[in-house]
C-alpha cells in the first residue's frame, strides 16, 4: 500500500543532471554563463588537495633521491623527470630559464594527471558520502576538477600570465609592447593596429584552446562514466553485465585519455612558453 512518502527514484536524466552539478557558493545550479558570484566550491577543494598530493610526491622523491641504485619509486620520478627535462630543453633553449620552466611543467603533468585520475573512482562513491556528512540526500558534489572549465582556463590562465612574465623578462617591457604592435605584418604605423588585435586575438585563442581541450575531453570521459552507471542501475542481468563489462573497457581506455591530456596540456605550456623567448 503507498502511503505517499516514498523516495522519488531520479530519471536517468536526473540522475546526469544531479551528478553535473558543482556544489558551488550560491547553493543551486548556476545558469548564466558567467557569474562571478559562483564560486565551485568542489573544483576549488580537489585542486588543492590534488595539488597538495603532487607537492607531496615530489617531495618526498627529492628528499630519497641517492647517488645509487634508485628503487622503483625513485626510478620512476627519475624517469619523468629526464622526459620533461628533455622536451623542455628542446623547446625553450635558455638554460637559465629552463631551471624554473622544467619543474613547472613536471609539476603541471603530475598535478593534472592526479586531478584526471579523480574519474577512475565509481561515480557515486564520495557524491554518497558527502550526502552522509550533510544529511542532505540531494547535495551536490563533483570530484574532477579539470571536467569543470572554470578549473581548467584557471590553469590556462596561469599560463598565459607565466607567458607574459617571459615576454617581459626576456625582451624587455619595451621590446615586447613594440612586438605587440609590429608583429607579424611590420612595422608601418597603418599597421599597428592590426598587428596589436592579431597579437590580442593569439593570445585569446591559446588561452581559451589551451584550457577548453582538456576540459572537453575530461567532461566527455566524466559523462560517458555516468551513462555507464545508469546502465547497472537497470535491474537487469544484461544491464548490470553490460555495466561491468563496458565500465571495465571504457577505464582502460580511460586511463590512456587521462595520462595523455595531463602530457598534452605540460607539452603546450612548454611550446607557449617556449614562444614567449622568440622574437618575430
């Protein structure tokens, strides 16, 4: 007998709609586009505790790090190390800068790689868990802060500013305002204009590229591991099959998305950089 109190079981709609919303400042669904009012407070919790992860490893590598035989963990760090240390020797050709430019991108792959790998833990698990600590069955949590574009053009953004610092640094306040309004078509004053919005629009573009690319495949992985797990909530023998055997195919290629996106986005803040030290 109903008694009109039982739990509204979510559409599978719903169900997408509730696990792509941020818990953010405001308490609801943002709808705008841009609201600088919004604050997404889970983006903001996981980058850091990512971040303070990726601190934590290299760390402690550095602190074990011996003159002889490395063990696994050791060798391993190693191994990245000389990998981003040759990509960046090969794009950005001043030494000096490559003392600062190399551990950033280490640091850049290692923290986007660890924020990616967030994706592998069952869609539910800490939603769930974070409703149990507020005793609000509804609350909102999404745990993969580079599926959230604000975090990635943050990032993107971070870039772009370590760019403008190159430009300056290495040409001169001066030189590089000059660049800005000479580049690439010449020097002649009719031109000014021109070069200064193509220059403008460069810088727009690798920004917003830069941190769209990661966040669209991000997302994508995201959904696609959502509509995974609505299919073993179908109560089904084909359905739950279908779940383990798709969401055990879909992870394993996951995981080459999630290392690859972390190694491309490290490779383009080392070009960006890079291009920062050449003159037109």
């Amino acid at each position: 007998m109903s008694t009109g109190h039982e739990a509204h079981a979510p559409t599978a709609g719903e169900y997408i709609v509730h696990h792509l919303t941020h818990l953010n400042s405001t308490g609801h669904a943002q709808t705008a586009i841009i609201d600088w009012s919004v604050w997404n407070l889970d983006t903001i919790f996981f980058s850091i505790a990512m971040g303070v992860v990726t601190l934590f490893i290299l760390i402690t590598a550095a602190n074990k790090a011996t003159s002889g035989v490395p063990g696994r963990f050791q060798a391993a760090i190693e191994i990245l190390f000389e990998m981003v240390a040759d990509q960046a020797k090969g794009i950005v050709h001043s030494a000096e800068s490559r003392k600062f430019v190399a551990p950033v991108a280490l640091t850049v792959f290692f923290w986007i790689f660890l924020m990616n790998s967030m994706d592998f833990l069952p869609v539910d698990l800490l939603p769930k868990i974070w409703a149990l600590i507020t005793g609000d069955e509804h609350a909102y949590l999404r745990v993969v802060p580079t599926a959230d574009l604000n975090g990635t053009l943050g990032m993107s953004i971070g870039v772009l500013l370590i760019c403008v610092y190159y430009n300056i640094k290495i040409k001169g306040f001066g030189g590089w305002v000059h660049e800005l309004f000479t580049a690439p078509f010449g020097s002649h004053p009719l031109l000014y204009p021109i070069n200064f919005l193509m220059q403008m629009i460069e810088f727009l573009a690798k920004t917003v590229s830069h941190g769209m690319r990661l966040f669209g495949n991000m997302y994508a992985g995201e959904l696609v591991f959502m509509l995974i797990a609505l299919m073993g909530g179908t109560a089904t023998v084909f359905g739950f099959l279908g779940h383990v055997v798709a969401g055990s195919i879909w992870a394993v290629f996951h995981i080459l998305i999630v290392a690859l996106q972390a190694f491309i986005f490290m490779m383009l803040t080392l070009v960006y950089i890079g291009q920062a030290h050449e003159s037109h």
